[in-house]
C-alpha cells in the first residue's frame, strides 16, 4: 500500500459530527462516480496546473509542445498558460448528454473540477475576472457559461450525485503567490503577512460560500491541495461548518490531510492493496492525464470494470477521471469506452 494510503487511513472521528456514518454508508453505496477534470488548460498537451510551478519541473519535459514551443522559459511558458482563458470557448458543452454517457457507464455521482490550482473558476464567482464567465473568456456571454450551474443541474435530472471539487492553494491569486515575491514552490509565498493571508483565508471561504450557496443540492465538498494544511491555516472548522450549515449532511474530502474532515480517503491513480478501514474512493484515470490531451489513448473497459469490481468488493468507491476536450464534447473515445462499460455491468 501506497505510504500516503497508509498516512491517511486513520482519521480522527472526535470532531465528526453524528449523522455523518449515515452519510456516509450512503455514499459507499454509490460505489462508482466520474470525476471531469475540464478549463482552458484543456487546450494544452501538459498535465493541469503543475507546470507553472518553477520548483515541480517534473510536470514540464521535452516531449511538451506546449513548453518547447516556448523555448523551456518558465516566465513565458506561464504567461501564456494564464492567457489560455483568451481562448477557451467550448461551444459544444452539452450537461445533459454529458450525464447521460455518465449513466449508461453505471455511474451514480460526478466529481466536477469547479478550480484546480491555477485558480481559474469554472463558475460565476463575484471574486475575480478570471473565470469562464469573465469577460476575457470567449465563452462569458453564452447562455451555458456557468459550466459548474449547468453541470450540477443536468447531473440531478439524470439521477446523479453532485461532488464539488475545489483546490484550497490558488497560484492565480495573489493573496497566495505574490507575483512580486517571484513564487517557486506550490506552497504559499504570502504566510509572512497575516493581513495577506487573511485575505486569501477570507477569498477562500467566500468561494466555498458561493458554491455551497447558488449550486443546488451539493452532496460532497472534494477538497484537493493537501498542503494546504497547518501553517497554510484557512481556518477548516470554521468553513466546513458553514459548507455544512448552507449544505445539511455534507461530505468532506480534505485530501491527503488525515485531520477530522477527511471523511474519507482517495488513493490516487492505483488500487490499495487490500481493504482501507475507513471509507474509501479509488480515483483512476481513464487516459494516462486527468486532463484532456489530444492522441491519448484511454484504457480498456474490461480492466476499468475489473477496476470497478474490486474497489467495490472491497469495501470502497470507484471514481474515473474523464477529460473533456476544449471544445466542449467528451472525446468519442472515451464515450465508447463509457458505453462497453455499461454493456460489460449490465452482463
């Protein structure tokens, strides 16, 4: 078993609140759920967000287009990733054929990527332009800008459970990396400043307040950026209790944290080795990247339901990354792989 599996499978339950078991025997009986990684990084060959981070130079490598192209400089490779939003227009978004192909894979719940950590807002959030629905977007003035609005209403039509992820670190925001203090590592470069920081701690919740408030029934809140832990102090008890006063019975994921609102674990890209003894999602791509990239290949159904399969018999949930591709379809070749899924479950 993975050591940060081993890390995190413990969690404290002295803060947990009485109905959560309920919870959360409701949600291991879901047992398989999609999670769509999606934004204007979609138009790129590398992975998400990682590659603006100068110290994670693994995320950056000769066989990306989109870092040789800039002659390997950092400063213009990230200038250019925060203009994608220029040009990030996905006319083709359909929700509700999206959900659709999520249902006849025998998926019960969707993780949707509302910010990863390049800070860009898949939805109308009042705390920044840089968002599908800002004006620099192409998109801002279709009827369907708010992607994450027409996403969670098209996933309840279909049956669907609604999960929430969000990034807690925001390399966009300055109030977490100051671009003056030329920021190198993934962690905040603004905790010597209380007042900054507080302002990032204040930026957060107000984000968090939006989603759990103007989205409909919120199911469970995805927590991602486990270093955003201990110094990096946004005050957890005080926003999961008011996610959980907006949204009744919330389920919290505050990944690869083990603190008291972990409530439940999510190796990432392999299966456990055996049964975890707290709640568990399995989150696996499809394709090698979370994130679409043109010419990738996704694996085969069988091995996804075999997947599938054991989590569940072990006691855990299954969550598959799906990549939307710019433009705004899901790639045929994993809407074929979805649809065997569903012909291989229903055997």
């Amino acid at each position: 078993m993975r050591e940060d599996v081993v890390a995190h499978s413990q969690v404290s339950a002295s803060a947990k609140p009485d109905w959560l078991e309920e919870r959360l025997a409701w949600f291991r009986s879901l047992q398989f759920g999609v999670i769509l990684h999606w934004g204007p990084y979609s138009q790129w060959d590398c992975c998400e967000s990682w590659p603006l981070v100068p110290d994670d130079d693994w995320a950056r490598n000769d066989g990306l287009k989109c870092w040789t192209e800039r002659d390997k400089d950092i400063v213009r490779f990230q200038r250019d990733y925060w203009d994608l939003a220029k040009t990030f227009n996905p006319t083709e978004f359909d929700p509700d054929a999206w959900a659709a192909n999520f249902v006849e894979a025998g998926a019960r719940y969707v993780c949707f990527t509302t910010k990863h950590h390049d800070g860009f807002c898949m939805w109308d959030t009042a705390t920044t332009d840089y968002k599908i629905t800002g004006e620099v977007c192409p998109f801002h003035g279709d009827p369907r800008a708010d992607v994450t609005k027409e996403l969670f209403d098209a996933c309840r039509r279909a049956g669907l459970a609604v999960s929430a992820y969000f990034s807690k670190a925001d390399w966009h925001c300055p109030y977490y990396w100051d671009p003056a203090k030329n920021p190198r590592k993934r962690g905040a470069n603004t905790l010597d400043d209380p007042e900054t920081w507080e302002k990032f701690v204040q930026y957060t919740h107000a984000q968090i307040r939006e989603l759990m408030s103007n989205y409909g029934k919120i199911d469970m809140l995805w927590l991602d950026a486990g270093w955003v832990a201990g110094d990096e102090d946004i005050r957890m008890a005080k926003m999961v209790a008011m996610a959980r006063e907006l949204q009744p019975g919330l389920i919290v994921a505050n990944r690869a944290v083990g603190d008291d609102f972990e409530d439940f674990v999510t190796p990432e890209r392999e299966l456990p080795v055996e049964a975890l003894p707290s709640t568990w999602e399995a989150c696996l791509p499809l394709c090698p990247d979370w994130k679409y990239v043109e010419g990738q290949v996704p694996r085969t159904a069988a091995e996804i339901v075999r997947e599938i399969d054991w989590s569940n018999a072990n006691g855990g949930n299954f969550l598959l990354g799906i990549a939307p591709m710019p433009n705004g379809q899901l790639p045929p070749a994993q809407v074929e792989v979805l649809k065997q899924m569903g012909q291989l479950r229903r055997q």
